[in-house]
C-alpha cells in the first residue's frame, strides 16, 4: 500500500429539497427535506472535473476512509481509498454520501416526519435505486459538480452506479461496478425475504413503530444479518477461518449453545451489527434491490449511453470474484452482455478470491489494479453533450 491513508476526517451534513420543492421519487411519493451525510477525500480541481463518487452496499454508510478520532478504527474502504491508493486522493476528489433509507444520518424510516413529529417507520415511501440517483445528484448540484470522473461501488452500490449511468450518461464518465446485479436471482431474494422475516416476525418489531419504546427487534435483525453474513462469504473463506474448530476444544461434550467457533462468529456478527443499524432500513435497502431490473426499463436508450459525451459514451468495468455465490460472475456478465449489445463500452473482469461476495472490502491486489487502472485515464472538464 502506497501510504497510511488519510487521517481524520469528518462527516458532514447537507439539506436538500424543501416543501415547495420536494422530491418526488419513482413512486409519485414527496419527501422534504432530505437530509444527506456525506465525507469528501482530497480536492476538488478548479473546473470540477476530478471527482469520483462511492456508491455503498447496503450496511455501509458515509464512514468510507480515514478516521473519526481513533485511527484503528478506519472507514469501511479505507484500504482503497487515499493518496496513492486506486482512489486515489491526490488526485481525485472523492464523495462518499450515506443513501437515502440508510441510518447513518441520511433520511429514512427511522428519521422524523416533520409532519407528526414521530418516526416514520413503515409509513416512510417505498425506495427505488433511481430515488437513490435523484438524492446523490442533488448532492452533487449542492457541491457544484455536474460531471463526473466515475461512479464506483460494491454490490448495491454497483446497482446505483449503473442506474445513473443509463439515465444520465451525459454526467458519468466511467463506472466500476463491483459484484453489482442488474436483477436479483429468485434465490437471491428469497434469502432476503427470509431476513425480512426475521425482522418483522420479532415481537418487539411491533409493526414498526419500535422506535417510539423501548423496546426494538434486537433478536430479529441479529438473526437477519447472521443469514445475510453466510451468504457474503464462501465456503472455502469459512473453511480457512473455522473449520470445525470448537470454542471447548474437540473433546468437550455436545451442547445447544453455541460451541463452533463459526456459531461464535455468526453471534459476534449478530450482536455488533444491532448496534450501528437499523431494522427498518434493513428492511427497505434489501427491498430495493429486489425490484432493480433496469434493462427491462422499455424507455431505456442504450445508444444514447453510448454517444454520450459527444460520441465519448460511458465507459464501463464490472467486477467479480469468483467464489461469490450471492452476485456471481453470471451477474457481471449478464451487464456487460446487455450494455455490448446496445453498443456501450463495457468488460467483465473475473478475479480469483477464496473470499466470496466480502472480497469487494479487502485489499487484493489484482482487484485494486483492475479499479486503478479503470481510473487512470484523464478527468475531463468537457461539458455534457459537447
């Protein structure tokens, strides 16, 4: 790694729309305001033009690099995020927002509705990705940025990097997307909906109106990230951390309580997760990528996204590894396939990773090459459609 990464840093806040202008999401429903946390990394060029977006998966949040005070406790892509890393922060200026729905200080279930004074909870409107696009570019326009140099992200963080792309192709230069879906395996959201109901069935959960007590649905949402968890790691990557290693050594008698280490693992998971997310914007972000599905979008224009910029058009990478069994290869490869045949630029790199879906978050040499390399070409300042 080319240095220590950046040091403290600090999360910031933005207000976007109000009651007069509020925004509408893919639903018809309005929101105002919007509140949006967000981290930037290095500087911004004078005409704006080096500014490369992080887009995160679904636990993620503002905290991508660097350290709020304690510096072993570092964001979650500190280890490819600073100077001299593949986002590189001497170079490039890099936004890195909480979505919209998250708990991070971004607006969601959870946050206040200004018009009962009480948490939204399941009365908050249904999310798209495109409502995910609508808010980050109103953070964008706030920042006084119109164009950028890349859009990245892991997962359903590749998910939004994509859908801004094809609706504004005019504004992203290139994207990398990273064990990102364009539609979700019936598998896939079956073991969200499993999730869903661990959450929803805790008696505590009270039809989402928990926030108001005292009491919250701890046991469901542990349960619901302990499955999601199993399906971020591969069999081999628990086979390497585990095994059949037990907590009272081979010899100890069988027991219903946790014993193997990988049920210690699973409960750890469980326990800290509680404390830094939310149930119900669990519930909502898995429920968005259930229904992403942009190229069965009919008014969807792939010749425009590969004209745009004045014939430049977007240039795209996606990213695998290959034992992640969640968003496999096939996934990465069915973008590509489809953003090729409407004649965009776009390639699939498979990289090998005992891993799994987690690999995206580790430093891996091979996989930070691909991103450093998918970045190194020249920011531009060329205005859209010129």
């Amino acid at each position: 790694m080319a240095s220590d990464g950046l040091g403290l840093v600090q999360t910031q806040r933005a207000v976007l729309f109000d009651e007069d202008s509020p925004l509408v999401m893919h639903s018809g429903a309005t929101l105002a305001p919007v509140t949006v946390a967000y981290e930037t990394y290095g500087e911004l060029d004078a005409d704006g033009s080096n500014a490369v977006f992080v887009c995160h998966a679904l636990s993620g949040d503002a905290h991508a690099a660097g350290h709020h005070g304690d510096p072993a406790r570092r964001g979650w892509w500190d280890n490819i995020i600073g100077p001299g890393r593949p986002l590189d922060t001497d170079r490039f200026f890099v936004i890195s927002p909480n979505i919209l729905g998250g708990c991070g200080g971004t607006s969601g279930p959870s946050s206040i509705d200004p018009r009962s004074g009480l948490p939204y909870g399941l009365r908050f409107p249904l999310i798209t990705v495109r409502d995910l696009v609508a808010v980050h570019r109103a953070l964008l326009a706030q920042l006084g940025i119109s164009r950028l140099h890349a859009a990245i992200g892991g997962s359903l963080g590749g998910m939004q990097s994509l859908q801004w792309a094809l609706d504004y192709p005019d504004e992203v230069a290139r994207v990398v997307m990273i064990c990102a879906s364009a539609r979700l395996t019936t598998q896939n959201i079956a073991l969200s909906a499993v999730a869903r109901a661990a959450i929803t069935e805790d008696p505590d959960f009270q039809g989402g109106d928990y926030l108001q007590g005292p009491r919250r649905p701890e046991r469901g949402l542990s349960l619901a990230r302990r499955i999601g968890h199993i399906t971020y790691l591969s069999e081999e990557s628990m086979r390497r951390k585990f095994g059949h290693a037990r907590r009272g050594g081979d010899g100890a008698p069988m027991t219903m309580s946790s014993d193997f280490e990988v049920e210690h693992y699973l409960d750890y998971q469980g326990e800290s997760f509680v404390k830094r997310f939310d149930a119900l914007s669990y519930l909502y972000l898995t429920r968005i990528m259930d229904y992403f599905d942009p190229f069965a979008d009919p008014d969807l224009d792939l010749a425009r996204v590969a004209k745009a910029r004045g014939g430049d058009g977007v240039d795209f990478l996606a990213i695998s590894f290959d034992t992640d069994w969640r968003f496999g290869s096939e996934h990465s490869r069915n973008i590509v396939a489809r953003l090729a045949a409407g004649g965009a630029r776009a390639r699939h790199e498979e990289v090998t990773s005992p891993w799994g879906h987690d690999s995206f978050l580790l430093e891996l040499e091979p996989y930070h090459q691909l991103v450093a390399d998918a970045l190194a070409g020249p920011v531009s300042a060329k205005p859209p459609g010129a």
